[in-house]
C-alpha cells in the first residue's frame, strides 16, 4: 500500500519562473493537506482541500499560489512568479475523512529558487 | 487562531535517559494533538496523538499526557536510543481537518 506520493522531490527555479509541486494521497484517501516548512521552522498549513472543492485556504498567500485537487489525477501547488522567498519543503498530507483525521505526510519537494 | 507553543527547542540527553518535550495551546476547543517525528531530510511520522477525551496514552516507549485544564500536552519519551534522534512536532487542532504545529524540538540522544 504506497503512501502518500509527491514530485518532484527536488525543484529549482529562476525567480519569475512557475513552480508546479503534485501530490497523490494514499489509497482511499479524498482529503489533501498542503503544508510549507522553511529553514529549521515548523510546518505552516495553507490549504485543505478534498476532491474538486478547496475547504479551507485560510493559509494561502493570496497572490501568486493556488492549488487543485481534481477529480482524476494528483493535487496540485501552483506557484507562479516565484521568488526566493519560496524557497521551502513544501509537504502534502493526506486523510481518509471522519474527524479528527489523522494525516499521513509525502516525502516533501524542495523548492529552491536561484 | 489557534497558537501552538513547543519547549525546548532543543534537548540533548544521554541514552537511556527519558527525554520530555512539552507543548502548550490557545484555543480550550482544540479536540486532537498529534505528535510527528521528522528526521534530517525526511517526511514528518507520525508517532503518537491523543484525544481531548483521553488524559493519557502509551505506546510502548513513547507517551503523551493531556491536561486540558492548563491547555498543555507533552510527549515522554523512555529508555531513549540514538535512532530516537530526530525534530519532534506536536500540533493541535479544533476543527479535526487544519494542523497547528509547534515550531518543533530538536533531539539528539548521546551514545
């Protein structure tokens, strides 16, 4: 039974370039968790997502970063125009549903941006 | 919001000695803490959580303990090994669905 997948691992982008991070939860699971991990800092949540619908943004920058979780297919973090400033971990987690749901984290990407 | 505060930021003890990190929260509606481990480079684990109906949990080594009347849980950590080192997160949440994380703990258990 894989776990929750992300790619790519690593990411390096020019500033001003978009970054696309993909993430696919494990087997059964419909709700997806975006989380940033800067430089020997905790996890930021940012947004929440299940399928086709975003619950709770509340933690997205408002420019520049959306994301989607599509009926078929992995989630997506969009970053467009980064800047070094995005440099970070970025982490997906995933949940079967019920509450308080326990979540299972990806590998991570790790974002550079020269 | 919510606001998790984690103590210490780090803590080095020798093995086999217990190691015990504790974390503090704002909000008394905050149902659910979970506990993640994070090695160098890895993905967070999750190691251990707890309930706001339960005062306290044990998996083998590892423990947490909930005093809901102070807002604060920690996590115990027994007879430790140096594969226990690593940057231990708690977190808590209200809603079930968005994590509030402490800013972690970083351990290293001496041989």
């Amino acid at each position: 039974n894989a776990g929750v997948m992300q790619n790519p691992r690593h990411l390096v982008r020019r500033r001003g370039q978009e970054a696309r991070l993909r993430c696919s939860p494990m087997k059964g699971h419909s709700h997806v968790y975006w989380y940033r991990q800067l430089p020997e800092e905790g996890l930021k949540f940012m947004v929440y997502l299940q399928k086709e619908n975003i619950i709770d943004e509340s933690g997205m920058p408002k420019e520049r970063f959306s994301a989607e979780f599509p009926k078929e297919g992995p989630s997506i973090l969009r970053i467009q125009q980064v800047v070094r400033g995005d440099s970070a971990a970025y982490f997906c987690a995933s949940s079967p549903g019920g509450l308080p749901e326990t979540q299972y984290f990806g590998p991570g990407t790790r974002l550079l941006v020269l | 919001g919510e606001n998790v505060e984690q103590h210490p930021s780090t803590l080095s003890v020798q093995e086999g000695d217990s190691a015990v990190i504790k974390c503090t929260y704002s909000d008394s509606a905050s149902n659910y803490f979970p506990w993640y481990k994070q090695e160098l480079g890895k993905r967070p684990q999750l190691i251990i959580d707890i309930r706001s109906n339960v005062g306290e949990k044990k998996d083998q080594r590892i423990a947490v303990t909930l005093n809901k009347t102070a807002k604060h849980f920690s996590l115990h950590i027994t007879e430790t090994q140096p594969e226990d080192s690593a940057v231990y997160f708690c977190a808590a949440s209200l809603t079930g669905n968005q994590f509030y994380f402490g800013t972690g703990t970083s351990l290293t258990v001496i041989p």
